[in-house]
C-alpha cells in the first residue's frame, strides 16, 4: 500500500515517471467515473494513470443532486435493471464503501386535496415498489426505514415550512444522500493513490489512441507523450471532443440553493410533483453548511459544451414556483443565494433523440471507440459509477489481453470508512495511509460536520495541521459566515492530502463554500493565505 495523499510534489514526481514506463491502464476524466475505473483497475494489481484537465470532479460530478437513488425514478421509466442496479450500488455505498459519506434522508411528499387521490395513491405504490428494490438489494430497515404514511405535525418536525393548512399528512421513503458529491470523487482518487495509481490533475488528454495520448500539463505548458496497454475515456459530457465517434444527448439540470432557515431548518427533504408530468418532483434537499438545494430540471443542451453550465432565469423561476405550492411562504428570487447547473452525459441510443431528455435511459455505455481504439465508458449516474468501472476494467482488460484479478470493489472502503471486518476478523481498510500517521477513529467529541465529511479520518485531519488556528472556523471573525462549519485544519489538509493546488480547487470542489458565491467572496482571502501557506513544504 502507498500514501493515499495527494500533493503537488508527488503529483510533480509522478508526471516525470510517466514519460518514462508504459501503465496498463491510462484514464481520461477524473470524475466519479474515471477515479472509479482507477481505483478498480489498481485494486486489481494493474498499474495506472489518471489524468483530468483541471480538477478532480470539476465537471458534472460536482453539479448531482448529491443523491445515492434507490433507482425508483427509473422503476417509472421502465428501466427495471437500471432501478435493480441503483438500489443495489446505493446498498453496497451505504453499508461498505462509503457509509461514512452517506445518509438515509427522509423524503416527505405532503398530501393535500390538491395532490388528487390517484396521485396519492400511485405515490404509495411507487414507494412500494422502491421498498422491494431495498429488500432485494440486500439494505436492512435499519439503514434504510421502509416507507409510511404520517400525520401532520411530523411533516411540520421533518420540513417547518410547509403549509399546515389542509394537510393531511404524507407519504414518507428514505433515500441516500451523500454529504457531498465531489467529496465522493476524491475519496475515491485517493484510495486509488493508495494503491498505485497515479492521479494527475490539470493534465489534459489532446490525443487519444489505443496505445496511449498526447497530453497538455497546464502548469507548464509542456507537452507530453504517454505510453498505455489501453486507454479509458471517462471524459463524460466533454466525450466526444477527444473521440469523434461519440454521440451524447446532454441535458441540463439545474439547482437554487437557499439558506436553510428560510424553510425552518428542514431535517427531510420536500417533495413536490412537478405539475402536468406523472414522474417528475422537485426536490428541496437539506443539505451541509446551513442550506437548502432545491432542484432539478430536465432542459435539452444542444451545442457546445461549455466548462461550467449555467442556469437560466426560466429555470430558477420554475424550481421557486414548483416548490412554492406546498410552503406557507413562498420562495423569492431574494431567497436565492446560489445557482448552479450540470449537464447529463446521456447517451445518444437509436430512438432516443425522438422524445423530452428526462425519458433518454440512464444505462451506461462501454464500448471500443471504433474511432481512437480506447474503451469508452459514459452515461450513467453518480450512484452506479462502481459497476460502470468494473464493465469499463473488464472490457479494458480483455480488450488489451492484460493479466488482472476479478473486480472486488464492493468490498474495499473507500478512505475514511470504516474497515470491513472479513470471516477472519480481518478489516479491510485504506484508512491508516494518509501519509502523517495513524488514524483515530470517530466520535470522542469531534464536530459531526467534521465526521460527516472525513469519517474516519475527521481526527486525523485535526491532527495533521500545523498552521495556527487549525480547530477555529475559516470564516472566524468574518461577519456572515457562522453556518460554515469548515475549519482552518480542513483547507490545510484539501493541500496537504486531497491533491487541492490553489484555492479555487478548496473552495469550489474540496469544500462547497463556493456555491454560495456571498460566502465564497467572505472567506477567499483566508482560503488563499492558508493554501498558500500549506503549499510552501508541497
Ligand atoms: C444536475 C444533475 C443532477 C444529478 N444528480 C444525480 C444524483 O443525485 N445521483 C446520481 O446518482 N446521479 C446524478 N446525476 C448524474 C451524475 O452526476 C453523472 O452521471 C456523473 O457525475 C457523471 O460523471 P463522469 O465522471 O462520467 O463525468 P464528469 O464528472 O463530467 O467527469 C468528466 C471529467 O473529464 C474531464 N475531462 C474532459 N475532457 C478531458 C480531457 N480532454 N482530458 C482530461 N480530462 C478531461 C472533465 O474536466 C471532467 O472532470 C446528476 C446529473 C446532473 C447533471
């Protein structure tokens, strides 16, 4: 086992050495999906190299709704493997790989005279449903309670700001929720590190072929040469500009985000029907650092691909009515603090360009580019990216004739989890590798924000730092920024063990500060000073 800290220098040592060696298996794309085909392929024994144009989960990765579905949505849609698929991946995050990075959040769809009967009903019989995808996956009433009916006054508890007046009660199901997506992807690319991987940021892929790329290092401005067994493009909705094979549907979804206390500090998050369509909710979703996102919609996204997509005014203004409908008050555009949008890598299939993005199925793709000879792999979802690598490693591997070990990612934590504890009493855990010593464990008066972002390493992030005031709150003495509950220790470790190189990378992606663009204005002089602090020794 390596380090599993990411740094400048070792991303600097490792950039050389590649020139040098020919790896089995090169990635392009260092969202969920390429830091899991790296983490797959080096937990098989191959040697591997991850290069993302600029950051870990700059692109869709970081725009989710931050949800592990249990894959009812697709139960509607028809896509019974899909739905088995998402419930199953939910169940293997949640109770193996990642417990420590997801919840079970309450999912409450209030019923007045307005939702209608058969509303009501088909509602009930879709939970239903998702139930029996929990069952079959395996996941225990325990880490996922069954879905209920409830009465008034516990919807006020779960949500406060919903209307009391002609509630009856409502249906209420659980799902995952990740604390946060991009959080996901880096604990990922450092587990991966720790088994040998190479994660290269701000490198980018000009060239792809069978037998390697051409890529750009945008530090320097060098070029460079990389020799590979076989090449995997994870490039996601930017696929087709490295593959021109490639054919995608993208579609945007957009989110507001508002200040939790506007909806009463919700625990649950609101479900709200989308009127005219029998499938589609609103979701407000309780989530860190004191707010609320509300999304999401389904809008084609025809034309260039740009860096960071943005919501449009029609948008924000259908999710505010949308949700407004249930709640005492209604949202305003003032209540909005921030916006953000991504785009689906949705694959083009026959048949699928006919009808509205929100039925284009969400089955992944992984085949042989008959255009570059890499092994493509796209579509998909955030809670499937693990069973996306394993059919992106086993193509790959079979494709290139390599040598490699079965898949075995359903039983190898990701850092920061707790360690499985095998037949022998053996754990299997990737914890204790950050590089600066021992891990403590949770709890034992740690801040639940801390452990809800680090697990099992929340003391160890505390621990490591050495700057001064590591345990007080970055925006300490900062009016306004009270509900960042992020402390000088966590920007400190984004340099020193999460790959972070300047502070746009902490604040945009290691942290969520940014998406709130008033917090991110009051805290960036701190952010920069500490990251600049922590990259002298890097
Ligand atoms: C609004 C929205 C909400 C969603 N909500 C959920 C949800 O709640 N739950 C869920 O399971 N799924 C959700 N999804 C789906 C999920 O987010 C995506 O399927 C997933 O994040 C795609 O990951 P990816 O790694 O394939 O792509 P990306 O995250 O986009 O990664 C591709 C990476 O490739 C890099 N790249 C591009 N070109 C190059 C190049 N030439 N060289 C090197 N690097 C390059 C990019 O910078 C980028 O980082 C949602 C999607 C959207 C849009």
């Amino acid at each position: 086992m390596q380090s599993t800290a990411l740094t400048a220098r070792r991303r600097r040592r490792e950039l050389d050495e590649l020139t040098a060696e020919t790896v089995d298996l090169l990635v392009v794309g260092g969202g969920v999906t390429g830091t899991g085909v790296a983490l797959d392929a080096a937990a098989r024994g191959l040697s591997v190299a991850l290069v993302e144009a600029h950051d870990l989960a700059w692109g869709t990765s970081r725009w989710s709704s931050k949800l592990a579905h249990g894959g009812l949505r697709y139960l509607a849609t028809g896509d019974v493997g899909v739905a088995r698929e998402s419930a199953r991946e939910r169940h293997v995050l949640m109770t193996r790989t990642a417990p420590h990075l997801v919840r079970a959040l309450p999912q409450v769809l209030p019923l007045t005279p307005g939702t209608g009967r058969r509303r009501g009903l088909t509602v009930g019989i879709g939970f239903g449903l998702g139930d029996l995808l929990r069952r079959d996956a395996g996941t225990s009433s325990l880490v996922l309670p069954g879905p209920r009916l409830a009465r008034p006054g516990e919807v006020a508890r779960l949500v406060p700001a919903v209307a009391r007046e002609r509630l009856h009660g409502a249906w209420i199901a659980h799902d995952g929720q990740l604390v946060d997506d991009a959080r996901l992807v880096v604990a990922l690319a450092r587990t991966a590190a720790g088994r040998g991987a190479k994660i290269l940021t701000r490198v980018r892929a000009v060239d792809l072929r069978a037998d390697g790329a051409t890529l750009e290092d945008a530090l320097t401005g060098a070029t460079l040469t990389v020799r590979a067994r076989v090449v995997v493009n994870a490039t996601g909705v930017w696929a087709g500009t490295v593959d021109p094979s490639v054919r995608l549907r993208p579609s945007r979804g957009t989110h507001v985000v508002v200040p939790a206390a506007r909806l009463g500090s919700p625990t649950g998050a609101l479900m709200v029907p989308v009127p005219g369509s029998g499938s589609r909710y609103v979701f407000a979703l309780p989530g860190q650092l004191g707010r609320v996102v509300i999304g999401l919609t389904d809008e084609e996204a025809p034309g260039p691909v740009p860096d960071v997509p943005v919501a449009t005014q029609a948008e924000i203004d259908f999710l505010l009515e949308t949700v407004s409908g249930v709640l005492a008050r209604p949202l305003l555009p003032d209540d909005v603090v921030g916006t953000f949008a991504g785009l689906r890598p949705l694959v083009d299939t026959a048949g699928s360009s006919d009808g509205p993005s929100a039925d284009v199925s969400r089955k992944h793709l992984v085949e042989v580019s008959p255009s570059t000879g890499a092994v493509n792999v796209l579509g998909g979802k955030l809670t499937t990216y693990r069973t996306m690598a394993e059919d992106a490693v086993d193509l790959a591997v079979k494709h290139a004739g390599l040598t490699a070990g079965p898949c075995w990612t359903t039983a190898l934590p990701l850092v920061g989890a707790p360690p499985l504890v095998g037949p022998g009493g053996t754990g299997v855990s990737t914890s204790s590798t950050s590089g600066t010593g021992s891990t403590s464990g949770t709890g034992g008066g740690l801040p639940d924000s801390l452990v809800a972002r680090y697990g099992n390493e929340a003391a160890e992030v505390l621990a490591a730092a050495v700057l001064p005031g590591s345990a007080s709150a970055v925006g300490q003495g900062i009016a306004g920024t009270a509900h960042l509950d992020i402390t000088r220790a966590e920007i400190e470790w984004a340099a020193t063990h999460e790959g972070a190189l300047d502070a746009d990378d902490v604040l945009d992606r290691r942290t969520r500060i940014g998406l709130v663009p008033a917090d991110r204005a009051a805290v960036r002089d701190v952010v920069e000073e500490l990251v600049a602090d922590a990259l002298k020794w890097l």
